[in-house]
C-alpha cells in the first residue's frame, strides 16, 4: 500500500480559501496580522487536514528553535528526573520542548554535551550539579544552573545548609545526642555545615560522618560502616534520599529497628521516600519553583547574573519517630 503524500501548505490555503502567505502568517504569528475571521479558518483547515509545519525551518526563520537543553548527572536519579518534569511542564507552558541528556556527573561528558546541545541550535541550557564549573566561553545563549553556582551565569538552588540544620534540629528535639551524617560530594559541602551548625548550636560534638557517593549503594555502605562504628550513633542523617534508602537496608539487615533503635532523616524529598518502609522524613527541594524560575530567566531573560536559593520544607514521617 502506498503511503499517503503528506499535507502541505497549498493544501491547507486551497482548503481555506486563502494565500499561502496568509496560512504562513497564521502558522508563523506574523509577520503580518490575520483577520479572526480568516485566521479561525485557517486553523480549522490545519485541523481538518492534519497539517503538520516543518518545525525545523519555521524555527530558522524565526531565529529560535524553541528548544530548551537539559543536563542532569543521572537520568536515573529520582530527585533529577522529578526535576526534569517540572521542567518539562513549564517549558511546554510556554511553547518550548525539552531536550536532556545526562553525564554520569564526569565534566568531560557534560562539557561534550554541551557542544552537542549547542550544534542542535537550542535556546537556552540548564546545567545541572554535581560536576566541576563547564567552559561556557564560547556559549551565546542563555543559560541557567541549578543546584550549584556558577559565577558567570544566574543559578537556582535550595538552602541547603539551613535546610540541613532544620532536619537536624529536628532530630535533637527528639532527643538525639549522636547523629551520624552520610554525605557525598567535597568535605564541608553546605548539608553538611547544616548538620555541623545544628549539632554546635545544641552543644552537642560532631557525629560519625560516613562518606559515599549519591546512589542507594553508597547508602548502604556508609550505613553498614555507622552502624559498626563503636560510637554507633542513634539517628542519621543522609544527604541524599538514594542514601537513606540504601542506609535503611543496611539497619534493617543489622536486626535494627526504625526508628525505635536508630532514627532516619534525608535531604531531597523525592516521592521514592513515601514509600520506603517506614516512609522517610525528608527535607524537600523546591523542584517546581526551582523550575518555574529557571525557565522563565531563559525565556523572558533577565537584568543581572543572579545566584538565588529558596527554602526548603520539613516532612515529617515515621522515620524519625514523629
């Protein structure tokens, strides 16, 4: 069976009773302006026939592509791929596509997928952490990095050093006096102040810190290497929700209960933690407002290179013995 000749543009004007120009300046907004009257048809024949543009040169004329670049660490991380569909439904808000692709946190590979995502013309690119500061020298578009600074362009993050100190104040006002931290990334990163200011402002000396990469797997060493500490500690503090997760393994494998023998508490607030057992109390990130502002400062643009950073919530579950 032969395949059907696909609907042009002298089909939808033929169909309408008008110019190409005028289904042109229809489909392209301009640059000319339609009558309501004449445009309402336009469409209705766009409809009928099931006219579909050339995406590619309409974007050519118009000088965009209407397309935004996304790059996590890990496509595969809870917290990022929530992150990616606040994105999703803000840019698609406003016209706009998404394209993302991932690192596997390696500044090399974020640095070629930069200059691929730059090859595909795109509008604008979100840069998301963890990795070293990319080379944007030869970057013309607009670009926005989230969950990190970077000095030579605006960024949106969550608060995490006061976010941190919150949950662990918590943790105190339950009695804890030796909360271990399970962090990854560089010493004294920002959660982990957060843990140290909130155990100093109680007068209480650091905990056990174990140190592990993001992920459910270095979770669950750093909770086997707390729990066979000799100053096992009675909660922890995970700086990721993938830590606790595997950190939680490690204390139910140990015979240990939540949180009768020892507390949890996590930073993200990714949806995974509702349902663990029992469900983590959790320090969540801002994701939508983050990617509602960071959208927006691509497309509508902005006044100044800014580095903002917006407060985190407190979600109290089981975990800690709320």
């Amino acid at each position: 069976m032969s395949k059907a000749a696909p609907v042009t543009r002298n089909d939808v004007a033929q169909y309408a009773g008008v110019s190409t120009a005028v289904v042109s300046y229809v489909v392209n907004e301009g640059p000319r302006a339609v009558a309501p009257e004449t445009r309402e048809r336009v469409l209705e024949a766009i409809r009928v026939l099931g006219y579909r543009p050339n995406a590619t040169a309409r974007a050519l004329r118009m000088g965009t592509t209407r397309t935004l670049g996304l790059i996590t660490p890990d496509g595969g991380n809870p917290l990022f791929a929530e992150l990616a569909k606040a994105i999703d439904k803000e840019a698609s808000a406003r016209g706009y596509v998404v394209l993302q692709t991932s690192t596997d946190g390696d500044p090399v590979t974020e640095q070629a997928k930069i200059a691929e995502l730059l090859i595909r013309q795109v509008s604008g690119l979100l840069l998301v952490a963890p990795t070293d500061a990319p080379d944007l020298t030869e970057v013309s578009i607009p670009v926005v990095a989230i969950n990190r600074v970077l000095s030579e362009v605006s960024s949106v993050r969550p608060q995490y050093r006061e976010g941190a100190r919150a949950g662990v104040e918590h943790l105190i006002a339950h009695g804890h006096r030796s909360i271990g931290l399970v962090v990854g990334g560089i010493a004294n990163g920002e959660r982990e102040l957060g843990w140290r200011d909130a155990l100093h402002q109680a007068g209480l000396p650091d905990g056990p810190i174990a140190r592990a990469h993001f992920s459910r797997q270095g979770g669950y060493g750093a909770g086997r290497d707390l729990l066979t500490a000799t100053d096992r500690p009675t909660a922890i503090f995970a700086s990721s929700d993938l830590q606790a997760v595997g950190a939680l393994r490690s204390i139910h494998e140990a015979g240990l209960r939540v949180p009768d023998d020892i507390a949890v508490l996590a930073f993200d607030g990714t949806a995974e933690t509702e349902y663990t057992w029992p469900p983590l109390t959790v320090i969540r990130q801002p994701l939508e407002r983050m990617a509602l502002d960071a959208v927006s400062r691509l497309i509508d643009g902005q006044d100044a290179i800014e580095a903002i950073a917006y407060p985190t919530e407190l979600i109290l579950r089981t975990s800690c013995g709320c």
